[in-house]
C-alpha cells in the first residue's frame, strides 16, 4: 500500500523539484555538488550567487533534508552560507554578536546564527510541498542579503575577518549556548515560564479530553514563544533548535485533522523546551 511506503514521493513534491529545477535554470545558475555530504547523508551542492543590481556573488549551499516531523513523510529544502569568522576584538565581541542576531528581527525567511567555535550560519528553508518560484526566490536573495549585510557591512565595520569553507557545510546545528551564557540562561527560563502557563491553562481542557481547545491554546503559544527568541536575539544551538522545532511544528500542523495529534506534536515540542538545559 502507498501509505506503507514512506519513501514513494507524492506528485505535489515531484512537482515541487520541477519547481526548484526550472528555478535554477530561469536564473541561469549552476548547482555544483559539495565533496562531503551534510550531516544526515543528504547531498549538498553549491553555487555563486549575485543579487540583481549586485555583482559581488555569495556562495551559497543548497540541500533537500528530511521533515524532523516523523508523522509528515516530507522534505525541507535549506539554503545556507557558512563563514568561519575570525579576529572578533574582545572590546566590543558582545556589540558585533549583538548586531550579527539583530539582522534576524528583519527577515522572515532567513535567520543567521552564531556558533561557539566562531562560524556565522545565515539559514533559509521551507517544507518542499507546495513552494513556488516566487517563494524559491525570496528565500535564496534573503539568504544572499544577509550573508551580504553580515559579510559587508558588520564584519567591515568590526575589522572582523570571513573565511569561507566551500566543502564543509554545517546546515544542521548553528550557535552555542557556550556563547553567551548569561543570556541563553535567561531566554530559556523564560521560554519556560511561558511552556509551564500554557500547560496550567490547558489542565481543565486535558482532563476532559478537549483537544481541540488545547491545541488551539498551544498553537497560539507557540507563536508567543517565537516572539520570545526573536526578541532575545540569542544565537545558542538550543535555542535555535527550539525555533526551529516551533516553526516546523507550525508548519505541519494543517496536515493534521486529528485536533488530538495537533496538540500531541505541539506539547512533543513544548516537552523538549521544558527539559532543555
């Protein structure tokens, strides 16, 4: 049976490779394939990217991963730039970090992030079903804009050195939460807080097996609890896999009628949060 078999692709993601193919050939670009692979085995290709009226090119990877979602049988596709970052003066380390994370408070389909061992990921991806050329193209030039905005704009104004690594991609975990200590341990209590009230106010609903209101709450605290890492600017691996989960959580939801499996994916996520450390 179809149903049974996970790998069969549907016609809606076949057509969404077609999609991701035209676009590059519409944009005259060359997909390059990595000499390594990213961390789940998947193949990572590479390519120069200029944004229009710009004639300095970005290299930037691209890779189709799977969904972290075991219930959606389905792909991400990610487009990333990876530097490794280096002579960040000590005086004002916090001020360039600072101004590196606030480059995510105007972007909506691209983030960057910072890692302990001094790598800046700027990050876009979406679930392959249903995207168009248009969506396709806002998330490469985003992609390519801040890594532009970072590489010469901030970095040049911090005396901050880029080196890229084009056959090492690591699209999978960006930040530390040995960076900034004092605020990954703030944000986090606060996301916290914000999980244990949103179970408080879910207690009576549970006990009578309203799921549809619980998952209604979860889902508009889910969003509550983005705003949160966005404002808090944190570039910490935990917290960016917490966003991360949160936003592929959101996305998946409509695939689910079940308004009791609605709320079991968001609470799975809302679990992790509570026992991050």
């Amino acid at each position: 049976m179809e149903a049974e078999n996970p790998k069969k692709e549907s016609n809606e993601v076949i057509k969404a490779k077609g999609t991701c193919k035209q676009f590059i050939k519409q944009q005259g670009l060359t997909l390059e394939q990595c000499m390594l692979t990213g961390p789940d085995g998947n193949l990572v290709f590479k390519l120069n990217y200029s944004l229009p009226n710009n004639k300095e090119k970005t290299l930037i990877h691209f890779s189709v991963i799977p969904a972290k979602s075991k219930e959606v049988q389905d792909k991400m596709l990610v487009w990333s730039y990876i530097a490794a970052l280096e002579n960040i003066p000590v005086q004002s380390r916090l001020e360039f970090y600072k101004e590196v994370l606030e480059l995510n408070h105007g972007s909506d389909t691209a983030w960057a992030g910072l890692s302990k061992d001094n790598k800046i990921t700027v990050k876009s991806e979406r679930m392959i079903k249903g995207i168009d050329i248009d969506e396709l193209t806002d998330m490469i030039k985003m992609t390519a804009k801040l890594a532009q905005e970072l590489r010469g704009n901030i970095c040049v104004v911090h005396g901050v050195k880029t080196i890229i690594e084009e056959d090492a991609p690591e699209i999978s975990r960006p930040g530390s939460n040995e960076t900034q200590p004092a605020a990954y341990a703030l944000l986090l209590g606060k996301l916290q807080k914000k999980v244990m009230e949103t179970a408080s106010s879910c207690k009576s609903f549970l006990f009578n097996r309203d799921y549809k209101q619980c998952s209604k709450i979860y889902f508009k605290d889910a969003y509550e609890l983005l705003e949160i890492i966005k404002k808090g600017g944190s570039g910490d691996s935990v917290i960016e896999t917490i966003k991360e989960d949160l936003e592929r959580a959101i996305a998946d939801l409509p695939y689910f009628p079940d308004n009791q499996k609605k709320y079991e994916m968001l609470h799975e996520v809302f679990q992790k949060i509570l026992n991050a450390r």
